[in-house]
C-alpha cells in the first residue's frame, strides 16, 4: 500500500481537490468521448515499451536510458513543482485508458492520489503530477490535456464550482482562477493553454492559494527552483527507462524498501519508473543516488538482507540490487494487481 505518511498529508490537506476536480472532469467527460493520447498538436505522444525479457541477470543487464521524447513530457509537467515539493508522483493518464488491463489495477485511488485528482482516471487529461510539500502542508498538481483550461472551468459551472467574481487574473502573462467549492477554496493557473496546476493547501485562504499557485508558476518560468533542479535528480530522472508511472524524490532518507529503522545516511535523490512487460508483470526500475561509493555501498548491504523479506511479505516475483559508483539500482518486478504495493516502497516514510 501507499505509504500511511504520504497519503494521510494528502488527505488531510487536499479533500477539497477531490471536490472541484471531479466536477470539472466528470462534466467534461460527459460532453466528449476519451481520446486518444496526443499533445496539443495533436501528435501522438511517446508510449512506454514493453519489456519482453524480464528475468535476465540484473548484475549484468543493460539498463536503457530515458526515451528523449518521454523525458521531454515528463520534465514539462515537472516544471511546475517548486523545489520544496517532495514527492512528485506522475502518470501517463492516456497510457493507462489505453490499456484495459493496467486501468483496472493501477488508478489514482489504488495509488492513494484520489484525493488529488480523482477523475482524472477517465477524464481528459494526458498526464498528471501530484506533489505535496509536508512542510507547509500545500500541494500542486500539475495536469496537461487536450482542453483549454478554461473551457473545463466554464463546463464544470454548473457543478458547485464558484469562481471568484471578475473572472481571472493575470500573473506574469498567466491567468490565475479563484475557485470555492462548498466553501473551500483554492487557485488554478494555466501555465499554457491546455497545461495547468491546482493549488491550496490546509485551510487556505483564496490569497494563500494564490500565492501557491503562482510559486508553482514562477518555477515553471524558471524564476525560482524547481524540483529537478535539485542537484543529481536529473541525471537520475534521465537514467531510467520511464513508463507509464514515475516517483521523483528529493528527500530519501526514508524509503520502505529499506526497513531497519536506520534511513538512508547520505541519500541525495531517488527516481522510480514503472514499465509492463510483454505477460502480465511490471517492472519497476528506481535509481537512488548517495553522496559517495561508501554510503551506497552500505545501502547495498542493507538491501540485500531486506529484499528476501519484502519479497515474502508482498508476493513479488522478482527484487534484485546492484551498485554503480554513488548509485543503487533496483529492479521490482510484479504482478499488475500487486503495483501498489510495490509503489509504497519507494514512497518516504516518516
């Protein structure tokens, strides 16, 4: 399961978007049939690759970098989290509706994300990004879809949804919605025509919200520090073959997988992408990095006296480890119904 830190802050700070998100998709589905997965152009948008041979010798095993196309999708959405935001979970929303079998296993609510942006499992958008910042207590979720974002808010007035008197604003040649929905309020910018984010945090006033949403806007605009300008993560991020499905960590001291009671002593980052095979399995590669051999070396250590046990525990098929340089590399593989599990151990725990 989703681990109980990262989904109860989400629950506990973003009810609210579960609300307004579900009556801006829901109207929008009802108004339009699913499409398929394009970008604003309408070209179609990279796809992950099956992995046909899952079982090969990990020691040895060449692990393809990030296709160009993928990462360029991924660090576009990205873009939208400040720095302070830790974890980013994304998904490839068409992906999934293309595939009748992951969409049954793998959705928002199976990953604990419901409370973010419910809807969006059979809504319109291409791909989402939720990250919460559990300092503050906020939480940003960047989506890009095939809508102009204010042709949905128009469609979802009739819903519960208020926006605030005058219509929107305008932040750095960005338009910014206030939005109450029974009473809770929150911001939503487009940062262009048909990618956005909503914004708020726990009891957030319109002005604080939109204040989170334009710190989300002036990271995009590169104005302030992002998430992947946290130093190592992008290199990690472009040394994984993404999929449908990836975990950015700037803050691991603290992942499941490694359940000692210890953390992670010299963690700098963690990413996890999430790929099908050509059968009914996942692979999930994560990459995590340190801050010299030693520490990793360590961590190695450590991971190969805990795979045994969480491969009893969750029914994997497969867990396996190595070292490369200041990195760990570790590969999961599982059954599709079985994704969650595997998800909550590279989720921070606390």
């Amino acid at each position: 399961m989703i681990t109980p830190m990262f989904t109860s802050t989400l629950r506990t700070t973003t009810t609210f978007l579960l609300i307004l998100m579900s009556a801006i998709l829901l109207s929008a589905c009802a108004t339009a049939k699913p499409v398929a997965t394009t970008d604003s152009t309408g070209e179609a948008l990279a796809t992950p690759t099956p992995t046909p041979i899952p079982y090969e010798d990990f020691a040895s095993e060449v692990v393809p970098t990030a296709d160009p196309e993928q990462l360029d999708q991924l660090t576009a959405l990205l873009s939208l989290v400040p720095q302070s935001y830790n974890p980013a979970v994304y998904l490839d929303m068409g992906y999934l509706r293309s595939n009748t079998q992951l969409s049954r296993s793998i959705t928002p609510q199976a990953l604990g994300l419901d409370v973010a942006l419910p809807s969006l499992a059979t809504g319109l958008v291409n791909t989402i990004a939720v990250a919460a910042d559990l300092q503050t207590h906020s939480l940003v979720t960047p989506f890009e879809g095939d809508f102009p974002i204010a042709d949905m808010l128009q469609l979802a007035g009739g819903f519960g949804l208020e926006i605030a008197e005058g219509g929107p604003t305008s932040y750095n040649d960005h338009s910014i919605w206030g939005i109450s929905v029974l009473g809770t309020v929150l911001a939503m910018a487009s940062a262009d025509d048909t990618t956005g984010v909503a914004a708020s945090g726990l009891g957030a006033t319109a002005a604080e919200a939109r204040v989170l949403a334009e710190g989300s806007l002036d990271a995009y605009d590169g104005q302030s520090a992002r998430l992947l300008d946290t130093p190592g993560l992008p290199n990690l991020v472009g040394n994984v073959p993404l999929g449908f499905a990836t975990v950015v960590v700037s803050d691991c001291e603290r992942l499941p997988l490694f359940d000692d009671g210890n953390g992670l002593p010299g963690c700098t980052g963690a990413v996890v992408t999430v790929n099908p095979t050509t059968g009914d399995l996942l692979v999930f590669q994560g990459l995590i990095s340190f801050s010299n051999p030693e520490q990793t070396s360590a961590a190695i250590q450590r991971a190969n006296k805990s795979l045994d046990k969480q491969k009893e525990a969750y029914g994997f098929e497969d867990l396996a480890v190595r070292q490369e340089g200041n990195n760990l590399r570790v590969r999961v593989i599982v059954e599709i119904p079985k994704s969650s599990d595997a998800f909550g151990l590279f989720l921070p725990s606390r």
